[in-house]
C-alpha cells in the first residue's frame, strides 16, 4: 500500500504540465510540442518561449495536428499533442487510428479538462466517453493522471517509452493524493488502502481516487472496511488486481469521472465477468451528455459525491450479503 494524503496542489497541473515538458525537453532534444490553439489555457506558452523550433500551435485543427504529429514522430520526433480531451477523442479519431496507432507511431496524446473538470464549458467540451474511446484502438496505452506526483512519473515513462500513448488530465486545480517521489507501474493498480477484513473494493481513477478516500473514511466510521484500487492505467487493465478484489472482498464498486458504459465500469466488469463474478455498482455517467455548471455542482448532478461512493458500497456489501445468506 502507496502512502497517501490529501490537500490541494499548490500549483495547477497544467503548471506541472509545462514544467514536466521543459524538464524533459532539457534532456531530449527529440521532444516537440503540438497543440491545437490552446497554449494560453493549457499554460504552456513558456515551452514555446523555450523552445519556438520545437512547438507548433496547429490551430483549431486537432484532426491535422495529429496527422502532422504522426508524420513528426516517423522521422524520429516524439511529439507531444494537446488539446481538450472532448476534441482529442471525437474529433480526430480516424487520424488517432490510421496515422497514429495503425501506423505504428509514437505520439504522445494528451487531453485536458476531462468530463465534469471541463466545468463551465459545457456540454460540448465535456468529455465523459474519450477513455473508451481510446480503449478500442489496438495498441493504444490509456492512462489518467491522478495528481502531480503522478503526473510527473507518467510524463518520463511517455517521453521514453515508444508507442501511442493517450492520457488525460485535470487542467486546472487537482487534490494531491501521493507524496512526492511516489513512482508507479504501467498496468498496476495502485493499493491506496487496505483496511483490514475489508468488505468491498473500490477501484477508482482520477478525481474519484480522493472521493473515494473520504467515502472510505465514512463508512469505517460505520464499520465496512474497504480496500481503494487506483486504477489510473486503464489499457492495459490490470486484471489480476480486479480478480484478487473479487475473490477477497466479495464486492467492487468502480468510481470514474466518465461514461460508465464504456469506460472504467466496463473494463473491471469485463475481468470480473471472465474469472469472479461478485455484486458491483457503478459510480460516473449514466449515459448522459454534459452540461454547465462547477465542479461540486456536476459532480453532484452526476452522482460522484464521496457521499454517492458511500452509498454504493452498502448496497454491495448488502447484496453480498444476502447471496451468502441463500
């Protein structure tokens, strides 16, 4: 089990972003960034002050910025291409498939302001489906950012590692959830708590690893003990986790800032299904668009309070209970 805290960054991770950029950039010389008009929101106008001849603002278009950072990373570039996540999902798809991952390329994918962080942007920015999207595409390793300690790990493990590689990341201000220094494995749950004689698992991934922390301070207060999975790799899943959940606690709720039916829900339902089927809930979007509104507010609406993580593991470990009960 990782140490863990939780108290807000004290910089936004989009400061992190560029600051992991500029680092990387010092050592590699290889590394480029691409972006699709939105340098001024993601933060990262001090790379391009840094390095002009290695930055390309492509403009308001995500389709031709991933073709041309396709082309860039055939000659020996590693290109790293930035935009909203709902933009980098949906719109450039085909180019993400046929120029990226068909073609054997190494771009580096990176999508901001996913689902209810896109806040005030509304419903058209709001990407609550980019992750299964993402999971469908052969090849394709999808990962999300917890916080800035992971961040900074993940952002080294991509700039070295060849492959099209998606990860999709809060803008703005994050909960710090890992003590810097923290390093993590690609396609390795990471154990955040494990209660003794815990009744259910939570598996969560990006925003929802720190609600589901407070749920769990909650609900040892009413005496169901859980084990917390940071799943932020969700491609390549790590199935031995899921399965090891299911066989030793009994009950797994999955917590995501995303559409359920095709994202972190389906994936642990997948694994759970083939090897041990146990009771599971379903905490993040219901098949439903975004709307405007602020991050308390969305997640309210949506139901990923650590109150609406609370209720969902009673009714696992109740409906467990009553199957052992037959």
């Amino acid at each position: 089990m990782i140490e863990h805290t939780l108290e807000n960054e004290k910089q936004e991770m989009r400061q992190a972003f560029c600051q992991c950029l500029l680092n990387l950039a010092a050592n590699e010389e290889r590394l480029v960034l691409l972006d699709a008009d939105l340098m001024s929101a993601m933060g990262t106008k001090p790379f391009q002050e840094a390095y002009p001849e290695r930055t390309v603002d492509c403009g308001i278009q995500e389709a031709n910025m991933i073709g041309a950072a396709a082309g860039l990373s055939l000659t020996g570039k590693i290109p790293f291409a930035h935009t909203f996540a709902s933009f980098m999902s949906r719109r450039a798809m085909d180019q993400i498939f046929i120029s990226g991952a068909y073609s054997k390329a190494n771009v580096k994918l990176i999508g901001s302001d996913p689902g209810i962080t896109a806040k005030t942007n509304g419903g058209t920015h709001m990407s609550f489906e980019d992750m299964g999207i993402m999971r469908g595409i052969p090849s394709m390793t999808v990962l999300e950012a917890t916080d800035i300690t992971m961040l900074k790990w993940m952002m080294g493990w991509m700039a070295r590692t060849y492959g099209m590689q998606y990860m999709r990341l809060v803008r703005k201000q994050c909960v710090k959830v890992y003590r810097e220094g923290t390093s993590f494995q690609i396609g390795k749950a990471v154990q955040v708590m494990n209660q003794f004689d815990a009744q259910a698992t939570i598996i969560a991934s990006g925003v929802c690893v720190a609600e589901s922390i407070k749920a769990a301070r909650t609900l040892s207060d009413e005496g169901i003990a859980v084990r917390i999975l940071d799943m932020f790799t969700w491609k390549p899943l790590d199935n031995q986790a899921v399965i090891d959940a299911a066989k030793q606690t009994g009950a797994i709720v999955t917590a995501e800032n995303h559409n359920v039916n095709t994202g972190l829900g389906a994936a642990v339902s997948e694994a759970v299904a083939g090897s041990c089927p146990v009771p599971m809930e379903f905490i993040g979007v219901h098949d439903r668009f975004g709307q405007v509104g602020d991050q308390d507010y969305l997640a309210q609406q949506y139901g990923m309070t650590a109150k609406d993580i609370v209720e969902a593991v009673r009714k696992v470990v109740e409906r467990k209970r009553l199957y052992l009960n037959r």
